[in-house]
C-alpha cells in the first residue's frame, strides 16, 4: 500500500475498524494518510489542506469532547526528518515530532532551556510524555500549553514548511488566540528554534493545576534571569500561561527588573506588574480574580527561584 494510500474511508476494507472506532469515540468517516517524506506531506497538504496528527494526545480528546472529526487527517509521525533535537553555535534546533519524553531527558534542552525540561516533566503521564509532541502542542496554541511560556522567555521561532518553501514566524506572532494560530492550510510546522542564552542564567517553570501534571493549568510561568557583574538584573523575561487568549511576556514587568538589585521587595513588584500583561476569565478551573493572584504568587516565586539559582 503506498504511504499516501487513505487507510480509513467509507470504502475502505478497514470499515468495520471504523465504525467500532466511531462508536467508542463518536467519530464520523474521515480519511487517513500517513507520508513517509516531507515531499508526500507538502503534496497532500497542498492538495488537500487535511487536518495534520502526530502522538494525537490532544486530538483525540478534542474529538471526543465536540463528536465532530475532521474529514481528512494528515499523520506525520512517519516522517524522521521531523524528529530531532540539534544545536549549531548560535541556536538549538527542535523538530516537530520532537515527544516531551525526549525533551525531559535531553542533556542539551537540561544545559540550555532548564525551564523546558521542567515543563516536560509535568506534562502528563509517561504514556502522554511518549506520544505528545512539541509540535502538536504548538499545533493546538492552547493558552495553557506548558511549552508555550518556556519558549517566548526563549524568544523562540517556529520554522513553517510547505509546497511553497519555508518561513519563520516569531512565536508570539506565531500564537494567534485560543486554539489559533497563522499557520496556513497548506504548511506544517517543521521546528522549533531558540538562541543559546550565555550562562550563567537562571531559568524556571511552575505551574498550578488541580492535579500538578495531569490537568490544564490554573495558571503557569516562565523566568529567565542574568545578572551583569555587578549583580544587577541584566535580562528579564517573563511569559504566562493559561491568563489570556494566549501565553504572553509581561514586558512591563521585564522592564522594571532591569538594571535593578534583587531583593524580596523587587520580585513582589515586578510580580504585581505582570498583572499589565494578562487578562483572565472564569471558567471551570477557577475564577478571573483568582488567576489574578496566583499569577502574581507564581511569578513572584518563579523570580526568587531564578534569582536563587544564580546563587549556586
């Protein structure tokens, strides 16, 4: 069978799978295509602007959640030229299929993105962790997505493919409201880069769910600090999680640190201005006020964790 052959259709020898599949997870018909190289992908993409599924650990919730599936998917986990963690001098490359497992436990992401290692690690059970990606979890721009403010404080760039060629789009231009992004029909998502910081820096992620690791967060942060030689703040960038349409740097509070000596008045202060930057909603895991405040709570720790790192 060729790798582009659909492999669950109305007409397909596998339709018995199918409808078993559709009673489980209340799923309609759709095709399925599994390419095998990056030029099988950007011709089904451009002929067919499919729904593109990779570990499928958000996808298959989301259809459970709607019982609605898309007509068409696209699942590229066949293709190794998507899976890679790389570094030349300046920057580290990550590709697409790049699983949260391989992230934890990568000495290059520990050395040089310490907050997305922690990120990784309270991503889920081990099974989530094996199959999830950071691609996908890029893909669906959930505003709670624990990749997602490790990355800005990384200033990180996401490198687009398609028929056409390539291009690259700041992450936070990338990120385009709840479960939006300007991904056109017709590209992927090929890697994910950043610039090394120089050490030493102090890098951290928390999170505050109702289960730590096994829930969408309530709210999450991400620090990066360096001290110049005389032990003020040099760089300061802060991002949020889960408080607004999408995870944002605080640039207010980045700017006030800067230039300033730590101290446990400082990091209240800039943490009361990371309130500038986010603007959060009821919903079922807790309310606008609440969010407010443990967003304030979290960084203000997340800042004196840093700041405590650089200390070692």
């Amino acid at each position: 069978m060729s790798s582009t052959t659909p492999l669950l259709t109305g007409k397909s020898k596998n339709d018995k799978i199918r409808k078993t599949l559709g009673k489980v997870i209340h799923m309609q018909s759709f095709d399925y295509f599994a390419p095998r190289t990056m030029t099988e992908l950007h011709q089904l993409l451009h002929a067919t602007a499919g729904k593109i599924i990779a570990g499928g650990t958000d996808m298959l919730p989301q259809i459970r959640n709607t019982k609605q599936s898309p007509s068409l998917l696209i699942d590229i986990s066949h293709i190794p030229d998507l899976r890679y963690i790389q570094e030349n001098k300046e920057e580290v490359l990550i590709g697409a299929l790049t699983t949260w497992s391989e992230l934890l436990e990568s000495p290059l992401i520990q050395k040089t993105a310490p907050a997305l290692t922690q990120a990784a690690a309270m991503v889920g059970a081990p099974m989530t962790r094996n199959r999830g990606t950071l691609g996908g979890n890029l893909g669906n721009a959930s505003p709670a997505a624990d990749s997602l403010p490790p990355l800005l404080t990384l200033d990180a760039m996401v490198h687009l493919t398609s028929q056409n060629g390539q291009r690259q789009v700041p992450l936070h231009e990338f990120l385009a409201g709840p479960g939006k992004t300007t991904l056109k029909a017709d590209e992927c998502i090929r890697q994910i880069s950043y610039k090394k910081v120089n050490p030493p820096f102090g890098s951290v992620f928390m999170k505050l769910g109702a289960r730590q690791g096994m829930t969408i967060s309530i709210a999450s942060v991400s620090v990066l600090l360096t001290l110049d030689i005389n032990g003020k703040i040099a760089l300061a960038r802060i991002a949020l999680g889960a408080v607004a349409p999408t995870a944002v740097r605080c640039p207010d509070a980045e700017t006030f640190l800067l230039g300033k000596e730590p101290s446990t008045a400082l990091w209240q202060e800039a943490a009361f201005q990371t309130r500038k930057a986010i603007t959060p909603i009821d919903d079922v895991r807790g309310t606008r006020e609440y969010r407010y405040h443990v967003a304030s709570i979290l960084t203000r720790r997340a800042l004196e964790s840093a700041y405590t790192l650089l200390q070692e």
